[in-house]
C-alpha cells in the first residue's frame, strides 16, 4: 500500500495486521523523515484509502493484555 500526505506519494506501507485490543488495524511504514509525530496520513490501494496518523513509538503504553 502507498502512503500518501497532501496527495504525494511519501512512502509505503511494510507490515500491517488488525489488532482486537484496538478494535482497528496498525501498521508499520517507510515514510519521508521530516514528517512530524501526529502528521496526517492517508493509506491507498487501488480503491481504498485509510486515514492515518504519524505516531512515535511505543504507541501503546499501558502495559499489555498478557498476564
């Protein structure tokens, strides 16, 4: 999938999955590095497009669902 900011192509989408615990999906991207942590972005592939956020990481701090 392209990743897309202000209608220009800035990277690609590597890995991605749907995650319960958020009730949405995540996922990893190559993107341009002067975009700023909270940057609007929007996922494309063929007919589809997702809105997106530049996030830093870890995104989740809250522990974990694992006992």
């Amino acid at each position: 999938y392209e990743i897309c900011s202000a209608g220009a192509n800035i990277g690609v989408v590597t890995s991605g999955v749907f995650a319960p615990m958020f009730g949405r999906g995540i996922g990893i991207g190559l993107v341009t590095p002067d975009l700023a942590v909270g940057a609007p972005l929007t996922i494309c592939h063929e007919r589809v497009t997702m809105e997106a956020t530049v996030c830093e990481l870890p995104f989740y701090r809250d522990g974990s669902v694992r006992a």
